[in-house]
C-alpha cells in the first residue's frame, strides 16, 4: 500500500515538475485533509486524516482539467455486537478494521474569480487492516472501486481552501461483512492547499 501511495505522489509530482518548466498553464498543488465520516460510513469510522497532490491545466481563466491523488487513514470505532449462544444472549465489543485509501481521480474544473467548481471520477484503492478482534475475526481486504467527488474551493493568493464530498463503492471480505454493514465509503473533506 505504502509503495502504491509513493508510487502515485512521485509521478504526480514529476509531471507536475517537468509541466511548470514548459508551460504556465500547469499548475501543481500540495495540501493536508481533515476527513469526515458520512453516512453509514460514520456508524463504523471516525474522523480520519490525510494529504494531496494535484496538478491541473488550464485552458483558459475560467475551464481546466485537473488529476489528483493521495492518501486518507481513518480509524474504526468500537460497536457492541449481541449474539444468542446456546438461547443465551452475548455481547462483546468489535473494533472495525483501520482503512487505508487511496484515490486517483481527474474531471473538469469551472472558475470565476477566486471560486471554483469541480467534479472528479476515477478509482480508489483502499485497504482494511485488522491484526484481530472478537471471535479472532481477521480483515485484510484490499480493492479497487469506481469513486467520485465534487468539490468547491476558494483561492486566495497561492493558498487554495477546499471543500469535497467523495464516494467510493467498497467490497467486504465475508467475515468483515458479518459484522459491517457498509456498501459505500462517503466523507466530507476540508482541505488547505499550497499551490506552485
């Protein structure tokens, strides 16, 4: 996983490299994110952290096309689970698995002024992580989805603040499954980017 995520900024960041000495139509940005759990995806995960990097160009003032990738980490949350031995009710604790995410996205982009608009589509490659839990269940379910993100940013000098919801289909191995009840991954990002 580690490998794929270097493996991902390092191309982003030539290409945004080599662009910027040709052309000052490209741009190349860097930034951290605070992620935010939603949906059914909020019953199992909390907050979660990460960072970007993105390149754009731009056709005029107003239209671009932008790609981006990067890495987000969240958390599991700790859930009590009831189940009938022997016509006895059990509850024990499960933790849900930390994940890993990674996304490779690109769409076009709409400004005007210091606002811009953009929806991105592309996949992501996420990776749950369990060392054990109640009952020894042990997840380590890596895959790829069809994902997707609009987002809104405000620009300000060379610093750019942004807003995005992003949605990411996800398959479950089938001990996992058992105990979450989750078909897609959705969060709310706020991100602050530095661009070049």
């Amino acid at each position: 996983m580690k490998k794929i995520v270097f493996a991902c900024l390092l191309c982003l960041g030539f290409l945004a490299t080599m662009a910027q000495e040709t052309d000052k139509k490209w741009q190349f940005a860097v930034g951290a994110s605070a992620l935010l759990p939603s949906g059914k995806f909020s019953d199992y995960y909390n907050a979660g952290y990460g960072g970007e990097v993105e390149v754009s160009y731009l056709f005029n003032e107003q239209f671009s096309w932008y790609v981006k990738s990067g890495y987000g980490i969240f958390s599991g949350k700790k859930n009590t689970y009831t189940v009938n031995y022997s016509g006895i009710p059990i509850n024990f604790d499960y933790t849900s698995p930390k994940i890993g995410f990674i996304p490779i996205l690109g769409g076009p982009r709409y400004t005007i002024g210091n606002f811009s608009v953009g929806v991105a589509a592309g996949v992501g490659i996420y990776n749950f992580k369990n060392e054990g839990n109640a009952y020894n269940v042990v997840s380590d379910t890596t895959g790829l989805s069809f994902t997707y993100r609009p987002e809104i940013a405000y620009t300000t000098g060379k610093f750019k603040i942004a807003a995005s919801y992003t949605s990411s289909t996800v398959k479950l191995d089938e001990q996992f499954s058992s105990f979450v009840d989750l078909k897609n991954a959705t969060f709310l990002g706020l991100k602050l980017f530095y661009q070049f």
